[in-house]
C-alpha cells in the first residue's frame, strides 16, 4: 500500500463501543484535493472522514479508525441509522455533479483498492457492507456516483456486483411488481418509503441502486429488469452470510 500521509483533523468524537462493520465510499465533490483537506481538518466545520485518496494514489489519514468521523450524515442501512458510528469513511478526490464530474484515474482505484482490502481485513467487514454514500443518503447524495468502478472493488472482494448486461431491460413493474421491488431493496438495506404507490422516497431509492449496480439504467423508470439484478443481488448477498 503506497505510504500515509499524516493530515490530522480534530473533527471526531467516540464510537461509543459501535462495531465497525460498513466501509462507507464517497467522493469529494469539491475542485481540488487541496480545498477538500482543508475542510475536512478545518475545527469550524463539522465533517470529517478517515481518509482521503487522491488521484496520484496518495493517501492522507485524517481521523484514526478507532474514532467516529463525521462523514454519513443523515443516513440509514439495514435498520441502523448511526451509520458514522460503525464505518470507516474513504473520501476519494473527484470533482463531483456539482463542479465537473469525471472518470477515477487508475492510479486513485488501485490505491483505494488496497487501502480498502486493508481496512477490511483489520476489521472482518463484510463484503455486502462495502457501499456508497448514496446508498445510505439516497434523497441527498450522489456519491462516490456512477462512474465509480465498483465492478473492479468487487473483483478484489470489495462490495457485491453482478455484471447488469446480463438482466435484459424488461417490462414495466405491476403494483405487485413494485411491492416486491421495495421488499427486495429494504432487505438488501435500503430504507424505503411506506407501502403504496411507489413515492419520491423509493424512487430516490432506485435512483441509488442504478447510479451503484445498473449506471447504465440511471434515471431511467425501474422495471423487470431492476426487480430481477436486485433479487440477484440480495441473493448473493445472503449466500455470504457465514
């Protein structure tokens, strides 16, 4: 693993005996790494995150791991909602939607990729519980977005993937069709809206669950298509269960 940078923030408070059991991805969305650290480490403003990554590959370390950093915010996945109190954050430099939004260099995947495989081993998190900020802040959050290369993660054990080529765009989803797709996704770890007609919290959901398994569908209405990857994945997801 390339060598750490020492970059501390005091931006940090106590687990509170939490285990760490999410590693939690996220971009910057700012334009530089250099504005990105300053804010991160700055006292006045309440964020924080672990680490850092660069796109030359360099890794700062911020806060230690045995600390809460304050990267989640609001957040939810599989019934916990202190999800800052059970995950490392990696903040990974890119410009983000909002200031030029593009491709992570190979150098800043391969460098998250053993930074990662790292944090995992250390701790015993599970493959399913390697996910994205948008996974757990769907009606806030883009990030790390869909350009992330989250099939390379997982060809390295990081997060679940199935190859979405393989699940041909279908029909358009039945109420029951729905019902299963919101079951599917809350047992996958999604929080989604009450039962019903499909609302803004659940397609805020399916947005989050293209933009990470199925970018090639992002935006687009979920249909046969979403229902089957997601009973795929949740499949998976059970049968590395120990």
């Amino acid at each position: 693993m390339p060598s750490m940078i020492e970059r501390p923030s005091t931006n940090f408070d106590d687990r509170n005996g939490a285990p760490i059991d999410i590693l939690l991805m996220h971009y910057t969305g700012m334009p530089d790494a250099a504005g990105a650290l300053d804010r991160l480490c700055d006292p006045d403003v309440p964020v924080s995150a672990h680490y850092l990554v660069d796109e030359d590959g360099s890794i700062y370390r911020m806060v230690e791991e045995q600390h809460r950093a304050w990267h989640a915010g609001v957040s939810f996945w599989a019934g916990e909602t202190d999800i800052n109190a059970r995950s490392v954050g990696i903040e990974i430099v890119n410009p983000g939607h909002e200031w030029g939004y593009r491709d992570f260099p190979k150098t800043q995947m391969q460098s998250v990729i053993e930074l990662s495989k790292d944090i995992v081993a250390r701790h015993g998190i599970p493959q399913h519980r390697v996910i994205a900020h948008s996974d757990v802040a769907p009606t806030r959050k883009e990030d790390p977005g869909e350009k992330f290369d989250w099939a390379l993660l997982a060809a390295h054990g990081l997060g679940l993937w199935l190859d979405p080529g393989n699940f041909a765009p279908g029909e358009a989803l039945s109420e029951d069709g729905w019902l299963e797709l919101r079951a599917a996704l809350t047992a996958f770890g999604y929080q989604t809206d009450a039962q019903g007609a499909p609302g803004e919290a659940l397609k805020s959901v399916v947005q989050a669950f293209q933009r990470h398994y199925d970018p090639m569908q992002l935006h687009q209405q979920a249909d046969s298509r979403t229902l089957s990857l997601i009973q795929a994945l949740l499949s998976e997801k059970q049968s590395l269960k120990p």
